[in-house]
C-alpha cells in the first residue's frame, strides 16, 4: 500500500514505486521497461508539482497545455466536490444533465458564431475522430462517399487514434510503421514558419495545385491553427490559415479546426483562428477546457453540417463514448471556462510572453541553437541536433523547473497564473539546458 505523509515519502518507499513503475507501468511514448526512471509526483498546488523527497518543481508544461490555472485550484475542487455529492455520472445515452447542458452553452457562447452543435468526447483524440468522422458523414449523407480523403499539411498532431495518426505528420507520427493500415490522406508541406512572415506565394500556389488536384476526392481540411504544436512547436502566419478557408470555401469542403492545444487562449488569442479571423465548420477543444483536472474535450460544428449528416441515409451520428459528457468533468470544464473569463487571460498570456520573449531571445546567440520562437504563453528553443532529454530535464530541476523536451525542442507552455518571476525561473531553467548542448 501507498503510504503518504504530508509531501514526503521515504527513500525506500520512492524507489519500491519506482521500481514497480518502470517494470510495469507504460508511459507516454516509451519502451517496456521504460528506458529511465519517471519522477514521483505526490501533489501539486498552484503552478507546483511536490516530488516524494519533498522539493518543488514549477511546471513548465502545465501538464501538456491543461493545466493554465495551476493545480489544486479552490474553485475548480469546489466545481468537482458540488457535482460529487450530485451525480459522478450518468449514461448520456436517452438521459441528460443540467452541467452538461450548462457546458454546451458556455462553448457555443465562446467559439466562433457559426459553431452551434456540441459533442462531447473523452479526450482530444476521441474529439478528433469525431471530427473526421462528422466530416465524412456529412458526404455520405450528400451521396458523395466518393469525398472521403482529407487534406492537411505536414508538422501537424491530431492525436495517437488510428484515424488521427492518418492525419498527423508522416515523419514524426511514424507513418511508416502503420502505412499499410492506415487511410492515405492528401500532405501539403507545413506552412513556412513564422507567425509575421510574409505569405510565400509559392506555398500559396502549391496549397492550391493541392486542393484543385484533389477536390472531388477531398471531404475536408484539417489543421492546427496558427500553431502547430506537438508534431513541432511550429508557429504560421495567419495568411496561410485564410488561404486554407477560402480553398475550402472554393471547393466546397469542411474546413476542421483542431484547438485542442491552442484554444483557450494560449495563444494570445482565445482561438487560434481568431488571429486570422477565420471561422470553422468543425472545431475541436479539450487539453484546458477542463484546466488540467479530467479528461474530456468537444468537437463543435455548424448546423449545416449537422443537419446534412441527421438527413442522410444513417440519419445519426455514429459515436457515443460510454463515459460521453462526464458529469464531474463537465462541471470542472464549466468552472475552468468561467475562472478563466474572470481573470484578464489576454493580460496574463501577454505578460508570460515578455517574459518568455526576455528570457529565451538570447539562447538564439548559442552554438546548441537552431531557433528560439515565443507565441503567447508558448515559448520554444529548437536545439540543432535531437536533445538528450534525461540530461535537459536534470539540468532544468537543478533549477527547480519541469520540463518535457521531445527531438530537438526544448518548450514551455507555463500555467497562466505564473508570476513574472516564476516565468523567469523557467526560461532560466531552459537557457541553462540550451548552455549545455
Ligand atoms: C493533445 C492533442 C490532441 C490529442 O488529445 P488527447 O487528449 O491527448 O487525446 C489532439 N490534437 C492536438 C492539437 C493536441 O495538441
């Protein structure tokens, strides 16, 4: 049995569980046994992980873009605490909730005005497949099963489902390994970097040879807006997002936004499209929606696509998770989203870019360094070769920070409420790793 006394545990109690962690215990993208021992984490408060030997770790990567308000946050327990001593859960099948209604109406209010419909999934790659599949429903129903491909460009991550993986980048997503199980999509290459850019008419016109070359084969665009995060920290001007819709709108194919990382303002604005004005006919959300506390993301559309799919021959959207709009998540989603409107998000993302900007700028200077980019309350440094990640992740506890690199990428992606001084810490922790390659 696990025994926790106050944010400690003994020596000897810490290497048991990790002993038993690493012969037994799969971890995200890792081997079996795991090639290194993880870090045991006893609680987290506010933008703090407690390891068992007691010290603090800030996290930089508010656990994989979710968790923007910190953890143990008093009015998201309270949101999970009300609804426990209501309902844990009930089947969505036939039956409805008052927190799930509550949730759909708070996103059809915050997403871009033609999104009207809500589904709510498990988790953002569930979200994505819902997505996909709405898209291809939506032709069936028209009688055109003939539009079953879809078009997407290179760097992009959708999620680690089979359908997703389809869509993400061949490279990175490991395509090779799946190739023969696999839909084959249509890949433009990824949009030139860099938000300020100036639109690369040549990219412009090769998206277009695209599009034209495929269209009566292609059901919808999917993308990540503006940045494209874990298949490269990639950041794209806003052109390219627009070229994307009006192709679409040529075509007359959906255009499918994945927010899952950028929305919520993580990116300075509160979706990504908002930076291009650009509106979707699918959208999904998730990783903060729930601020890091429970598993649940939603894929929206327009009600031209959810009438063209209840007219058709299934008449029906075919998914339901058994767990879909999970009372307990639903109500800390809810509280998440109305803490976050609360607060002056746009005022804290921008402070945490400053600093982020201040801080991370002259690691560009570093023989290691290929790149340094700051979008929002996004910070990355591009190292020239694949980073050793136990070394990197040594170096930044050193200085009381967590982060996860992956292949060249050293990144942040810091909880909101970060002060200007534990931002700081941060890019320190970051800058010292970026030293040492
Ligand atoms: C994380 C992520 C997903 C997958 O979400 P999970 O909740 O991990 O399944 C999909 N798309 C994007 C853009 C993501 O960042």
């Amino acid at each position: 049995m696990i025994e926790l006394r106050l944010g400690r545990m003994s020596p000897h109690e810490t290497e048991r569980l990790l002993a038993y962690d690493r012969e037994h215990v799969w971890h995200p993208y890792a081997p079996m046994p795991a090639a290194y021992p993880a870090e045991l984490v006893v609680s987290a408060s506010g933008v703090r992980l407690t390891l068992a030997d007691g010290s603090e770790l800030i996290d930089g990567m508010a656990s994989w873009w979710s968790a923007v308000h910190g953890y143990n946050h008093p009015k998201l327990n309270a949101a999970v605490t009300t609804q426990l001593g209501k309902m844990s859960h009930v089947m969505f099948g036939g039956l409805t909730h008052p927190t799930a209604i509550g949730l759909a109406e708070r996103l059809v209010d915050l997403t871009p005005a033609p999104l009207t419909k809500v589904f709510f999934a498990d988790s953002g790659s569930v979200a994505v497949e819902v997505a996909i599949k709405m898209a291809l429903q939506y032709w069936r129903s028209q009688g055109r099963s003939g539009r079953h491909r879809l078009l997407t460009v290179r760097g992009g991550y959708h999620g680690d489902t089979f359908g997703d993986m389809a869509v993400c980048d061949p490279v990175n997503g490991m395509h090779h390994l799946f190739a023969d199980v696999m839909p084959q999509h249509v890949f433009a290459p990824p949009p030139p970097l860099g938000y300020v850019a100036e639109a690369d008419e040549t990219y412009l016109d090769e998206l277009r040879a695209l599009a034209a070359a495929h269209a009566d084969e292609l059901a919808a665009i999917i993308v990540e807006p503006i940045v494209q995060g874990a298949g490269g920290m990639r950041f794209y001007a806003p052109e390219y997002l627009q070229a994307l819709r009006d192709l679409a709108d040529e075509h007359g194919l959906l255009l499918i936004l994945d927010e899952i990382a950028t929305g919520f303002g993580r990116t300075g604005e509160l979706w990504g499209c908002d930076h291009a004005e650009v509106t979707p006919d699918i959208m999904c959300v998730g990783k903060a929606m729930t601020g890091g506390y429970m598993t649940m993301a939603a894929t929206l559309c327009t009600d031209r696509v959810a009438e063209g799919i209840s007219r058709g021959e299934a008449g029906v959207l075919m998914h339901g998770p058994t767990y879909m709009a999970n009372p307990l998540a639903a109500a800390v989603a809810s509280a998440s989203i109305d803490l976050l409107l609360s607060r002056d998000w746009r005022d804290e993302v921008d402070t945490i870019e400053a600093v982020l900007t201040a801080g991370l700028e002259g690691a560009r200077d570093l023989p290691g360094v290929a790149d340094v980019r700051v979008l929002g309350a996004i910070g990355v440094v591009e190292a020239r070769e694949p980073v050793d990640v136990p070394a990197v992740q040594k170096i930044a506890m050193d200085h009381g920070v967590w982060v996860r690199p992956f292949g060249k990428l050293i990144y942040t992606m810091p909880p909101y409420i970060c002060t200007e001084d534990e931002v700081g810490h941060i890019t320190d922790a970051i800058y010292a790793a970026a030293e040492s390659l």
